[in-house]
C-alpha cells in the first residue's frame, strides 16, 4: 500500500484515504497491534477495516495506543460501540474504570468520556455511569441524557454547579428543572440567566413556565421575550397578558403586543391602565412604551388623545368637561404621569409630534415668539420636519416659512434644520432644495469664504449637497469636492431611489479611485496613503452590497499593490484588505498568502490548490508567519497526515538543512516535531540532549543552545509524544524552565501504569523538578501512592519549596475528597505537616490554616485544633505578623461559632478561659469582638439541660464575676480620668457586647440548631448582675434581661416537638402581652410613671430580635386588650412608629391598632395619637380621620333627608 495519497488538494485525498479501506479483504492484515511507524495511511485503513467488521479485540488496542489520531479515527468510525448493546459488557462504567481506563493515556480517556457521553442516549445505562461518578461535576455532565425522573431526583446535589448551556439541555427533558433552579439559593442574576436562556419552553409547557415567571417579581427584571415568543403567548394565552400587563410590560415585545391589540382598541387599553387612581404614581409605566401606545393608535384617535390629555387639557376644566368621570379620571392620571418624566421632553410641543401637519402647523407658528431660546426654535423646527415626514409639499411649505424668518438667524438654528432635515427626511423637491442650500449653505459654496461652521456641519452640508446635486443637477461644483472628506454615505442608501442610488455610487467610487491613480513618487509612505486609499474603496462596496469580482479593475489594483509590495521588500500588511468580506476570498486566492500568511489561508491553500506551496517561496512564508507569532500546528498536522512523501518530506528536508548550517528558530523545530517520522524526531531529541546541567555561557555553542532550548519547549507537540525518559534528560539544570511545558504535558498524559513508573523519577530529581513531580503526583497517582511518595521525600527533604508545594497540593486535594476512604488516606499527610510546621514556612501556608471551612466536616475539627494552636504560638513568636495575621484570625472565629457542637468542648472552653483569664487588660477591639461572639456560641450550643448548665458554671460565672469585680476600673490608655465615660471602662463595654451577641443568637441557635432554650443561662446573668451592680444606674440593662427571661420561659411552656420558632411564638402572644404588661405596670408603680418610655425602648429590642413584623402586629393587638393603662397604649403608639407598612393585611391590623388607640379617652393618649412621627402612620391616621368625618357627614344628610 502506497504511502502517499492521491488526489489534488485536501478534499480530494480526504475522500480518496476513507475509499482505500473498501476493497482490502481483512484476512490478509494483521491485526496484533498497532505498528506507529508504518505511517498513518496504513495505521487508518487498518482501523477502518477493523471498525466495518467490528473487530472489537484491536479497536479496544487501538484506544490504548499513544497516537490521538488513531484514537479519534477509531471513536468517530465506531458508532456501533456505544448503540450496540451487545458491546456493554465493555463499555459500562465499572469495566471502562477498572480495566479500559488505566491502560489509556489521559487525553485518550477524556476523549472516550465525550464521545460516551454524546453518543449513548439509552437513559438506563446513562444513570449508570452516573451514579458510578464520585466528582460531582463530572457525574452532572451525564445528568443530560438520563429520565426525567431521574434528574427531578438528582439535580438538587448539582445547582451550584451547573452552568446555562447545561441547564438548558435539563430543561429540554423536564420544566421541573428549572423549577428546581429557581427554587434554591443560586443568586438572583443567574436565575435570571436561567430564565431567558429557557424561552423555548414556552412552546412545551407555556402554563408551567409562564407560573415559574410570574412567582417571583425580581427574577423577570432583565427577562425579555422577543416578537416571536410574544406572537406565540398571545395566540395562545393573551388574556394572561392583559389581566396581568403591570407584570409582563417590560417582559413581552410591546410592538408585537400592539399589533395583536388592534388599532382601534389601543386607545380604550390605554385609558383602562390609567382608570385606577394609583395608576399615575406607578413604576411599571415608561415614557417609552406611552410613546409606542400613541404611535400604534389610529391616526384619528392619536390625534383626539393628544389633543384632549395634552394640549387642551380639557380633563382640568371640570366644569367644562362633558366626558364621562371614569374617562376624564384616566385622562388625569394619564396627563400628570407623562408629567413626571417631562426629562424625556422639554417644551409642550412635543406632543405634536404625534399629529398632523395640517393640526401642528397653524398650531405652533401662532406659539413661536423673539424671546423664545434657540434650544426651543431648534426643538420647534425639529417638530416640524417630523410632522412633515416625506411629504414633499409639507416641505415645501415648511422650508419657505423658514427660509423667510430665519435666513440671517442664528447659525444654531441653520445647523440644526440641516441637520433635522438629514435625521428625519430627504425627499425634498428641487425648488425646496435650492432654497435650503441658497439660505442656509451659502458659506460652504462660497469658494473664498473661510468656513465659519465647525468641520462635522461643513461634512454634513457637503453630504447633503453632493446627494441632492446628483439627484437635482448631476455634478457636483469643485468647492464640494475640496470641502467632502470622503466616506461611502452608506447612511443615505436605503432612503435614495434606485437610479440616483447607482448614480451616487460611480460618483463616489470615480472620486477615490481617481486619487489612487494619481501618480506619484512611488515610496513606503507614499505607498502607505495609497493602501488606505485603497481600503476606502473596498469600505464603499462592502457598504453599497457590492461584489468585487464585478469589478476587475479594483481586483487589478489590489495584485498590483501586493507585487509592488513584494518587488520592494515593504513588508505591509494586508491583512485587513483580505478579511474585509469573506466573499471576496476567493476573488483573491492567488495572491491571499501573499496578502495575509496564516495558517487559515495555508489551510485553504490546501483545500484548493496546493501547488502554490512549491519551492523556497513556502518556507520564507512561513518564517513570516512565525515572526508574527502565529501557531501553524493544524496545518503542518495537515501535511503530515496527507502529504507526508511530497510537501512534509520537503519541508523536514529544508529545514533540517537550515537546522545544520545554524539558522534555525521556534518555527523550524516546532514544525519538525510535528511533520517528523517518529524514528527521525527521537534520534533528532538524542542528538541535542544537553550534556551539562550548568551553561557556561563563556563556551557555549549559541546556535547549539537555541536548538536544545526550543526542542525542550515543543517536544510534546509531536505526534505520538516523546517517552517519557526523553524529557527527562532535557530536563536538568538550567534547561528546566524550557523544558516545562513539554514535561507538564507529557507526564500529564502518561497512563496510570507509567505514572507509577515515571513520576518518582520526578521525586528522586533535585529541588526544581521535584515539586512538579509532587505536583503530577497529586493527579495522576491514588492517595494511597501519593502518601508513600510524599512521606519519603519530606524525610529526606526540608526545602521550603517543597514543603509548600506538598501543603498547597494536600490542602486543595482533601478540601476536593468527598469519599470518606480517601480522606481517611490524605488526613495523615495533612497531620503529619500540622505537627511539623515551624515558624519559617512559606506565608502562604499560613494563608491555608484559616480555612478550616473548605475541608471535609470529618477532619475539621482535628485540623482546626493544631491550626489554632499553632497560629497562636506564631502570633506570639513574631510579632510582625500580628497585624498581617489578626484579621484572618476573625475566620478561625466564625468557624468556630458555627461548628461549636463539632469542635471539642474542651479545647474552646481552654481558648475561653485564657480570653476571661486576661481580663480586664485591654485586648484588641477585633478579637475581642470575635472571643465574645464565640463565648455566646460556646453557652448556647447546649443540647442537653446538663450540658448548659456547666457551661455556665465552667465559662459564663467566670466572665460575669470577672467583670463585675473590674467593673469600675478604668482603662490605663485614658488620659483624662475626670470626664467619666461608659467608654473608659473596658469589661463593662465587654459585658454589654456579650449581652447584646447573646440575646441576639438565642432564636437563632434555638431554630436553626435546635439547642435547648437557655433559661437558666438567662436567670445566672440577671442574678449575678442584681448583686454586684446598682440597678438603678444600668435600668436599660435589666430591663433587657428581664423581658429576655420572660419571653424565654413562656416560649419553653407554649413548645411542642414539631413545631418551628414562629408556630410558636404565634402560640405565646397573648401570654407574652400580659406579661410584659405586668412588668411595665410594675416599673411604673416602682419607680416613676414616665419611666414607659425607657420601657419601650428595651421592649422594641426584644421584640425585633425574636419576632416578625406581622407577629410584633399581633402581640401589640393582644397587649392593648390586656389592661386600660394609659402608659401601654403610649408604648404602643411608640412602637407603631418604627416599621413600614407595605402589605394590605398589616396595613389593616395597624387600622385596627389605631382604631383602638383612638377610641380611648385620655388626651394623652390621644395628643400621641395625632402627633405620630412616622409619615406612613401618620397619613393612616389622616385617612382613618377623613373617613370617620364623612361617615359622620353621610349620616347627618341622610337625617336632613
């Protein structure tokens, strides 16, 4: 068998090489294995012989080889591996794991997985590599292709890590996931996301997920449905719409909403929006979409609307108006909403953009006065050209009025008709034009005038004049030619008839391509302005949808520039007149590697005509190439596949004689590891292997080094890659940071029985390779292997390096184990590192200490312990890291509050009886903080009464009689000890933090953990408190723990097993109210009447720290039914006072409160109630009082009737 391909170019080879197999009889080809340097001709047909009689035996050879062609070759001609169920017994996730996967190299593996998971779509065996998959990511990627059952099941464990595309594929089998999606906690912008990427449901269940868009309002924020998905939802379900169009507005096309409301119905939809009284004040309503309402009406009823609402205004004339009330009110509403977005439009006028030009015109020339400003004439005259639309005699007449007032007015006003003309209309008749362009262009024609108008109004005027005296006169006058700096005008296209569209055209195409032809002394720069010249006239048939073949003088000119180019050396890159219309390309074939050498236009020259690869032109086209930093890969695979005795034999032989005269580079050696035979690039690798592990850069061979150096940094590009033991011996010395990529590459491809082999050859190199063989240890080798190599080399090793490397990759590898087996296997290294760690490893390993949550729960207790332990003795140790460290220490902390029923109780009361210990020195504010918080924690993560209570004699009494035996000394920092302050005083500022974070946590570690309620820790605090402290002096601070004590002691009674923290505490308000009542009462009695209003105070602490707003509505009910004393109701006003009332049932219960609080006879009482400080209160009150004096005023009439 030939080991050359016939055919001309690559489509031609391709076909011949995938006939050659057809009339081969497979019993005269051996089929033992694969023989690499046989070529890849015969190695293909082989393959594809074996794949048409499913000789499974050497296609499972074939995957196990090194070559990824003939593994690709394999994967895309055997289809029958994956749908042929009787090849299962092979391709099941237990065999491909055990047996397939070990022998093939890494990428060969990944390719296999991808072609699996694209190919099998039987769900049944799906879910079974599914549930075979430990990485989470992984397993997700099978998820696509299994039941709908099975991904309902499934798909919560993956939320956060399925992406869009992903996402979609779900959803195509089942709506219920994207349920799922928009139910977790994924952050809101990716629901989003999710939703407008799933549009396409709407055609498989439109109910089902036109429910998933309307259940939450902030997720359709950025939700748009294009015309398509409009027209669909409105055939099929359009009353959803309209019942509902606050919500869907901005979500749905509204153009296409419009047309599917008819005409004639637009008006009476708008009016019925603006029906409501609230209607004017709401923030789904955009000026935008009014405008599309008005535009989309009739032209009769947009004029009636416009004139009634917003000229006339005859809504305001009550007296006037005979419309019926509900139309005059949705006029109003309609009228004064437009007003508050009057930043869209300045002046009234505007609204007669919206009319005719017989109504505007008599209309605004009556408004138009002198002491108008020019932004207001501009506007007007901009109003008008748009009224007049493309109506040559509304133009007529409009330019005649204004030719005859504004001729020698204000140039702003002639920029801006000129410039109103071009925007909105250029159909103006010939005597229109001669008087705009006499009027109001005089300037620009004038030959000896300086032009007074800046350049951007003299190149629109000389783009007016050049299309109007084409179409008017057909030549443009020498001044304009001067004045227009060219462009293609393509602007003007599509508003020009056909004839004078073509006539525009050859003017603009004549005028660039005559400068072109200028002749001048030929240099670069000279040259350069040509070039751009040249672009300019591609830009003008690119722009007017022309085709450069229709043109062969253009075609010319561009193989004249490019053979001057050439003849001269410039070296000018022509790559943007190549690229300009990929329809030009083949207009340009026989100069494209002349006009932009890349492998595209390589590729294509083989696709098409390889001819023109011939001879030493190749080469030096080449080098160009690779001057520019172009990779050439694909195409050199190209030639070595397909043309391996013609272009690739010539191209090794060129360049492997430039490799021996000295004059190699990057792209000779890194297209020689590619085109190469095997044999030749292994004896080519041995013959540059470096001899010295030191360069002696005063006796090297520079031309010897650049060939070693670039063979150690493209090696691995050849195909099949180099042995391992190659790279390696490359890799020494001072030739290691070159030889990386090849190293990283190879090594990363080995298969799992040559990883056991040739990474600790990695581990027994020196420093500068070993921490990258720990680092392909990690990956490529179990964590049984990984532990026997890591624990040799950290004994025999001490390098810092090392040692940092080994942490990072233990650290990041344990955070990723989820199977308890390998954890177990990992945490030993782990451990042995935490009891070796010293005070001079690299920082970063510190970093990893204070991220004790990213490992698995079943080792962070352990790991949090050493890490603490030894964090602080460096604390300690180096004083200079303090401040670096402390604020890292704040997340040890956290940990530790939140994981306190994990950590051992022993070690955290240890930490804690250090911090009381140090009391009442000073700490820093940030740790103390942080000590305090995991103080509250430590007591509340109680589970058992027994467990609380030594808690509180072991760690809580301690505090407390600590801080009040110090509770009086002031802090040694204070200079002024005159001016007392509760700031002086650091254990009372201490205590008062602690009983702020303890009352704070209590609901939470009582709902979210289900600790026990911490009555007696509660009762300790109070007691020890009454006798150290004066009460009189902290009544704040008592009161607290009181009512704290209180609401503990009723929640406990009022729990049942089932129930959460609200069902509760709906269960206890009315006991609750009459409690707090009795309390108040008292501390009226006991210390004076007004004492109510520190009372309250205290009262709206506790009450936000356990209770919901509607639940506080609920008790403030039941505390005003408990007794008729004037300082409750006072107290209640107080607390009504803080919040905001949005919902329509809490509105109604604070109606009920107020009602209540009115009716009662005390002026106190009600001096409080009309004095409410909280504005939505207060307009409650108003409005309950209007409507209490009407009700009043209703029932006197009807007694007079």
């Amino acid at each position: 068998m030939t080991a050359e391909l016939q055919g001309h170019h690559l489509g031609a080879r391709h076909k011949y090489l995938n006939l050659l197999s057809k009339p081969i009889d497979q019993e005269y080809v051996s089929f033992e294995n694969i023989d690499i340097s046989a070529g890849d001709i015969i190695n293909i047909v082989k393959i594809d012989l074996a794949s048409k009689n499913r000789n499974i035996n050497y296609i499972l050879i074939v995957l196990q080889c090194e070559d990824m062609l003939y593994i690709s070759r394999a994967l895309k001609q055997c289809p029958w591996l994956i749908s042929d169920n009787g090849y299962e017994n092979i391709f099941n996730p237990e065999y491909l794991h055990k047996v397939l996967y070990p022998k093939m190299t890494t990428k060969a593996v990944t390719k296999l997985k991808k072609y699996i998971k694209l190919n099998l779509k039987e769900c049944q065996r799906v879910e079974q590599f599914y549930a075979y998959e430990e990485n989470e990511k992984e397993a997700l990627e099978w998820l696509p292709n299994c039941s709908p059952e099975f991904i309902v099941t499934n798909f919560k464990k993956h939320i956060y890590h399925v992406d869009i595309p992903l996402l979609k594929r779900l959803c195509e089998k089942t709506i219920e996931a994207l349920e799922i999606y928009l139910n977790s906690n994924i952050i809101f912008f990716k629901k989003q996301q999710a939703l407008q990427a799933t549009t396409f449901l709407l055609k498989i269940d439109l109910k089902k997920y036109l429910e998933l868009v309307e259940k939450d309002s902030t997720l359709w924020y950025n939700l748009k449905f294009n015309s398509n998905c409009t027209k669909y939802i409105l055939t099929q379900d359009a009353s959803r719409i309209m019942n509902n169009f606050e919500f869907y507005y901005s979500v749905i096309d509204i153009k296409t909403f419009l047309n599917h409301l008819k005409k004639g119905n637009v008006k009476h939809f708008l009016y019925k929006l603006f029906e409501d009284k609230k209607s004017k004040e709401r923030g789904f309503i955009k000026f935008e979409m009014l405008v599309n309402f008005l535009t989309a009406m009739p032209e009769a009823d947009r004029l009636e609307t416009v004139k009634q609402v917003f000229l006339e205004k005859i809504h305001l004339i009550a007296d006037k108006c005979h419309l019926p009330k509900p139309l005059r009110i949705s006029m109003n509403n309609l009228y004064t909403f437009m007003y508050t977005c009057k930043w869209h439009f300045i002046y009234d006028h505007y609204w007669y953009r919206f009319t005719s030009f017989e109504f505007a015109y008599p209309q605004i020339i009556k408004i138009i006065s002198n002491e108008m400003s020019v932004e207001e004439i501009n506007s007007i005259v901009e109003t008008l050209i748009i009224v007049a639309g493309n109506s040559e005699k509304y133009l007529t007449e409009l330019v005649e009025y204004l030719c005859k007032n504004y001729k020698n007015g204000d140039p702003r006003i002639k920029k801006s008709l000129i410039a109103n003309i071009l925007k909105h209309s250029v159909s103006l008749n010939k005597n229109t034009w001669e008087k705009i362009k006499n009027t109001f262009m005089g300037e620009i024609l004038n030959e000896t005038d300086e032009p007074i108008y800046d350049e951007n109004f003299v190149q629109l005027c000389a783009e007016l004049i050049i299309i109007h005296e084409l179409i008017f006169n057909g030549k443009i006058s020498d001044i304009i030619h001067k004045r227009f700096k060219f462009n293609s005008l393509k602007t003007y296209r599509n508003k020009l008839p056909e004839e004078s569209r073509e006539k525009l055209f050859e003017v603009l195409l004549n005028w660039i391509t005559n400068k072109i032809n200028i002749q001048v002394e030929l240099n670069k720069k000279e040259y350069l302005n040509k070039v751009d010249l040249l672009d300019s006239v591609l830009n003008l048939l690119n722009d007017w949808n022309k085709e450069l073949c229709d043109y062969p003088v253009i075609l010319k000119m561009i193989t004249d520039f490019v053979k001057v180019n050439e003849e001269n050396s410039w070296d000018i890159d022509f790559s943007k007149i190549y690229n300009k219309n990929k329809s030009w390309r083949k207009d340009l074939f026989a100069v494209s590697l002349k006009m932009h050498p890349s492998q595209s236009v390589l590729l294509n020259i083989l696709k098409h005509d390889p001819s023109l690869l011939e001879g030493y032109y190749y080469t030096h086209i080449e080098n160009k190439v690779y001057r520019k930093g172009i990779s050439l890969d694909q195409f050199h695979k190209k030639l070595k596949i397909f043309w391996p005795e013609s272009i690739s034999k010539q191209l090794v032989h060129t360049f492997e004689q430039q490799l021996k005269s000295g004059t190699s580079n990057k792209a000779m050696i890194r297209a020689l590891c590619i085109c190469m035979p095997r044999n030749s690039l292994l004896q080519l690798l041995i013959q540059y292997i470096p001899q010295q592990d030191v360069i002696n850069w005063a006796t090297i061979d520079e031309g010897n080094l650049n060939i070693q150096q670039n063979l150690a940094m493209n090696m691995h590009v050849a195909r099949p890659q180099p042995r391992p033991e190659i790279v390696l011996d490359y890799a020494k010395g001072d030739h290691v940071a070159h030889s990386l990529p090849a190293l990283y590459s190879i090594f990363y491809n080995l298969n799992w029985s040559q990883s056991q082999k040739f990474i600790p050859m990695l581990l027994n190199k020196k420093v500068s390779l070993q921490k990258h063989g720990i680092r392909l240890a990690f990956i490529k080798l179990l964590p049984m292997e990984v532990k026997k190599l890591l624990t040799e080399v950290l004994n025999e090793n001490k390098n810092l390096t090392i040692r940092h490397v080994a942490f990072t990759l233990t650290f990041k590898v344990l955070c990723k184990q989820k199977d308890s087996a390998k954890i177990q296997h990992l945490w030993p290294i782990m451990d042995n590192f935490l009891n070796d760690l010293t005070h001079e490893e690299n920082k970063a390993i510190y970093d990893l200490l204070f991220q004790v949550e990213n490992l698995p729960r079943s080792v962070q207790p352990q790991f949090f312990c050493k890490a603490y332990m030894f964090l602080k003795s460096l604390m300690t140790s180096k004083k200079d890291y303090y401040a670096y460290m402390k604020y890292s220490f704040k997340r040890l902390y956290n940990h530790a509050c939140e994981n306190c029923n994990q950590l051992p109780p022993e070690f955290l009361k240890s930490i804690l009886l250090e911090y009381i210990n140090e009391l009442p020195n000073k700490d820093d504010n940030f740790h103390n903080s942080s000590k305090i918080e995991l103080l509250s924690a430590f007591i509340l993560c109680s589970d058992t009464k027994e467990s609380l209570s030594e808690k509180c004699q072991s760690v809580l009494i301690p505090f407390l009689q600590k801080c009040f035996k110090h509770w009086n000394d002031i802090n040694k920092d204070v200079e002024n000890k005159e001016i007392i302050d509760e700031s002086m005083y650091f254990v009372r500022l201490c205590f008062h933090e602690f009983m702020y974070t303890f009352s704070k946590n209590t609901k939470k570690f009582i709902s979210e953990k289900n600790t026990i309620v911490p009555i007696e820790a509660f009762e300790i605090i109070q007691n020890e408190f009454v006798k150290f402290i004066d009460t009189t002096c902290y009544y704040l601070t008592l009161t607290m723990l009181q009512l704290n004590y209180t609401f503990l002691i009723i929640f406990e009674s009022c729990k049942k097993d089932g129930d959460d923290w609200d069902k509760t505490c709906s269960r206890m308000l009315p006991g609750m109210a009459q409690a707090f009542s009795d309390h108040l009462k008292d501390h009226c009695n006991k210390y004076f009447t007004h004492v109510y209003v520190l009372f309250e105070i205290v009262l709206h602490t506790v009450l936000t720290q356990y209770l919901k707003k509607s639940m506080i509505l609920e008790f403030l009910k039941n505390l005003l039914n408990c007794e008729n004393f004037i300082p409750l109701y006072l107290v209640v006003i107080k607390l009504l006072c803080y919040y905001s009332y949005e919902s329509d049932e809490d509105i109604n219960t604070v109606k009920d409160l107020l009602g209540t609080i009115s009716s009662h006879t005390s002026p106190e009482v009600q001096i409080h109630y009309y004095q409410c400080h909280n504005i939505q209160l207060k307009s409650i009150t108003e409005s309950m009082i209007c409507d209490s004096i009407k009700q009043k005023y209703d029932k006197n009439v009807q007694v007079d009737s």
